[in-house]
C-alpha cells in the first residue's frame, strides 16, 4: 500500500495523474445512459471499465513507489530483507512464507492512515463501475502488490493488508456514496467535501469523463449536518477538567427503500460521523466513524395516510461492516483506539405515525483493533518501560488486539422534539503470538505482555427541531475505561487502570 510517509500533496499529484490517464481509457464507460426507472439499478455490468480502472491503479501505485524510493532514507530502521540470490524465489518466499508475515511497528498514524491508501485503491475500481464486493478484492490485490513487491525491504505488514483491505472498502465506499450525494447539494462546503471524498471522480469530471451516478436518487434517503458546540469533560481518577468547542460532520444514505442495491452487490444503508473538539491544549479530540449495512432481509408495512394515529412499522436485518477512529485527551491523558468492524449483524425496526417516530437499532461486530491499553499510563508511573516486549508498544505506544463492539440505540421523537439513547461497548485482547511480531534487532522481546482492554459508552440526549436547516441537541455521555496489563514471561509485571469520564456538550446544527 502507499506509505503514509509521503505527504498528502505528493498523493494528489498521485491521483490527478492517474486519475486523467484512466480518464481517457474510460470514455466509453462513462457515457453509459441512467436507467430511466427509478427502482432499477443501472446496469453496472456493462459499465464496468478494466482499462480504466487498471490504468488509474497503476499509475497511482507506480507514482507511489517513486516517491517512496524517493524517501527511503528516512525508513532504514524498519528494513529487514535485502535480496540475496534467486530473485524470483525471493519473491515467492515472500507471498507464500509465513516467515515475512508479521505485524509492523509502525506508530499509529502511519499504520491507520492506509485506511486512506485503500480507499483511493478502492475507488479506483468503484469509478469504473465495479460492485462493492469486486472493488474489495481488487483493493486486497493492490495491497498485496505494494507490501510485496514495493515494499520488498521490510515485512509483509499482516496489520496493513487489514487496514488497507478491509478499512479501506469501508472507507471508500462510503465516500463513494457520499460524493455521489453531496453532488446533489447547493453550497461551496457539500461541494468541497465532495472533491475530498472522491478526487478521482472530480478531476475526471473536469475533463467530461465521470461517471453517472448509479440511480436516480428520487427515494434514497439523504442526510448530510454539519454541528459544532461546547462540551465540558471531567475524569474522576485522573481529576482532569476540559472545556472544548466541536466541530462535527454525519451523514447517511439509505437506499433501502428504492431497491435500488443488493446483498450481492452495493451497501444499502451508509453512515458515518466525523469529529474534532479544541480546547486550550489545542486539538483535544478526534473521532471517526463510519458503518454500512451490506444488505440482507427488510420490510415494511404502510399505515392509512388520511389517519394520524395509523401506525406504519419496519424492520430489517442483515450483515454488515465499519471502522472508527477515537483519539480522546492529549499527551499521557490520550485514549486511542482505532478498530475495523471485520463483519457484523446489524439489525432494527421502526414505528411511526405523522407524530410519533421511534426506532431501535442493534449491532455487534468482531473487531480487529490497534489499541493504547487504558493501563498504560499506571503502568509507566510504576518505573517500567516496554523495552523487550511488543516492539509496537516500545515505538508506537499501541498494541494489535482482536475483540468485539456492540452498539444499541434508541430514539423516539414527537414532530420536532426528539430524545435519544445510545450505549457502546467495546471488549479487545491483545494478539500475543510472537512468531507473528516484527522482531528488530534492538528489540529482544523476551518479557511478552497481554493487556486486554474495555469501553463502555451511555449517551442521553435531547434535540428540538427549529426548522428543516436548524436544530438545537443537548447532550451527556459517560465513559467506563478499564485495562489490565499482565506478563507472559514474567508473570511478577502486572498493572490495572479504571476510571470513569463524564462528558455534557449542546450544539446546533445546520442540515442540508
């Protein structure tokens, strides 16, 4: 995948230029007719472009492994193989011998901005008329390409082809769908988080080379708000204290309705949040999420229109997928962890009438997770340092874990008051199997830690409706955090950490 060494400017150059080569081998594609019925797809069969779709792949990744040769000096310290001999089989090893296979050091940012790599691999073929499932397996291919072959020095990053595939899929369909939404918007912001959604698409719509939209969006239904806000924070161990102005963007396409996407082919619930807060430390919070509902079983029945006290009810179920990102404090205070919801069940139903409106959701995902264990900060208190264990904790102050998230929410609104409930736990353990571990040479890692790590997350809230662009919300949220750190060679290293964080914000927000 790209390194996320080279600077987002030397990835646009990157994709421009990709993005105007595939442009011209796709001319034939793109001018593919919309289908004049609003509950049929368009055809994607017949729209889809190899040519174009490989042309803009490739030129991205030959770009991308220009520039990282270009950097090379700065990454000596995670080089581990040199070529030596048969060059093919050298190769080979590294495709098919678990030895090459391991989970990187690399710190955080680094390690989750592939995400981003594999979203822009992904919509490569996604342009191109390729379904969400064909996409997916040519990101995992272009992943596969880079760790192997580009990045022939250093190991096959297992935590990278997960991110980049995986992470990368969810990612990019959802800023597929999103572009594809916000063209439909007035406004020079919905525009310009158009162009950062899916920049290939709008640099070949420069040169009358984009796609069309995959249906008449006449029953999907859109929702795109921008909020900002106050929130003040209180963690009852660490007796810490923090005021902070948010800044907030959701948005959600549901396309259920239409029946315009399958199981087999297009997401048809997406979602996603995205949030920053500043306090006077500077940025205090960063959180990212995003969801989408595969397809599977749903149905509805329609109450009597004239009647205002007929109720209509649905309810779906079926599988689904995300990630998110939660960077929440600063410096020895910081709780991060970034997660990919490898495959879920998701599951709801809804009941209304012209007044009333209330729904309950569930979902629960296996999680692969990049975590800073919680106990962290006690654990370094004590003296001891992570030197000669995981050497992901020693550079990157995080560690691998598998777990699980649960979701829950409730909200039930009357015309244009609304209360909401949510609840959010998150379990994860961590991934101990040293054959796995990139072992660098300073590192011996012969004193092995578990931690296993918890967040509970209770929201209420309260929002009124002032009119369709504005609505006021007041809101309060706790968090349980509690981690625990243990030896596994050395079973004397033993650290816990609980405590338990208050949070209460208002804002408004502005919908579109």
């Amino acid at each position: 995948m790209i390194n996320t060494r080279l600077t987002p400017a030397a990835l646009m150059v990157a994709l421009i230029c990709g993005s105007f080569a595939s442009a011209q081998a796709a001319e034939t594609f793109d001018s593919a007719p919309l289908s004049s019925n609003d509950n049929l797809p368009v055809d994607l069969a017949k729209e889809k472009s190899w040519l174009g779709a490989t042309v803009e792949l490739t030129t991205v990744l030959g770009l991308g492994a220009l520039l990282y040769k270009a950097g090379s000096d700065s990454m000596e310290d995670d080089y581990d193989y040199e070529i030596e001999g048969d060059t093919s089989k050298f190769f080979y090893d590294r495709l098919t011998n678990n030895e090459s296979w391991k989970y990187d050091d690399n710190d955080i940012g680094m390690n989750w901005g592939h995400a981003y790599a594999g979203a822009l691999y992904y919509q490569a073929f996604r342009n191109h008329g390729f379904n969400y499932y064909e996409s997916t397996l040519g990101t995992f291919f272009a992943s596969t390409v880079w760790e192997v072959f580009a990045e022939y020095k250093e190991v096959v990053s297992i935590n990278d082809q997960i991110v980049t595939t995986w992470g990368g899929a969810v990612l990019g369909e959802s800023l597929f769908q999103f572009s594809e939404m916000l063209a439909t918007k007035d406004g020079w912001i919905p525009t310009t988080l158009g162009w950062v959604f899916n920049p290939s698409q709008t640099i070949r719509g420069w040169f009358d080379y984009a796609s069309p939209p995959r249906f008449n969006r006449s029953k999907a239904q859109d929702e795109f708000s921008l909020y900002t806000g106050v929130r003040y924070s209180n963690k009852a161990l660490a007796d810490v204290n923090t005021t902070m102005v948010t800044l907030g963007m959701k948005a959600s396409i549901d396309s259920r309705a239409g029946h315009y996407d399958t199981l087999s082919g297009t997401p048809t619930l997406v979602e996603m949040e995205m949030e920053t807060a500043v306090s006077q430390e500077g940025v205090d919070e960063w959180q990212m999420s995003t969801q989408l509902l595969l397809g599977g079983y749903a149905s509805s029945l329609q109450g009597d229109s004239l009647l205002a006290d007929s109720w209509s009810h649905s309810f779906y179920i079926g599988p689904s997928t995300g990630m998110e990102y939660t960077s929440l404090g600063v410096e020895l205070d910081e709780d991060f962890y970034a997660v990919v919801n490898l495959l879920g069940l998701s599951l709801g139903g809804t009941w209304s009438t012209q007044d009333i409106n209330i729904e309950v959701r569930s979902d629960i995902f296996g999680d692969f997770a990049m975590v800073k264990p919680f106990a962290t900060k006690d654990y370094l208190s004590q003296g001891r340092y992570f030197w000669g264990t995981k050497s992901v904790l020693w550079e990157g102050e995080y560690g691998y874990a598998w777990g699980h998230t649960f979701n829950l929410s409730l909200e039930a609104s009357y015309r244009d008051l609304l209360l909401g409930v949510k609840f959010k736990s998150q379990r994860w353990d961590s991934i101990d199997d040293k054959e796995y571990e990139r072992t660098p040479g300073w590192n011996p890692n012969i004193n092995d830690l578990d931690f296993s790590d918890a967040r509970d997350r209770y929201q209420v809230y309260l929002s009124y409706a002032f009119n369709e662009d504005i609505s006021l919300s007041l809101h309060h949220e706790r968090i349980d955090r509690s981690s625990e750190i243990q030896g596994i060679d050395n079973p004397a290293v033993y650290s816990r950490l609980d405590d338990t964080e208050q949070r209460t914000w208002m804002q408004i927000a502005f919908h579109y």
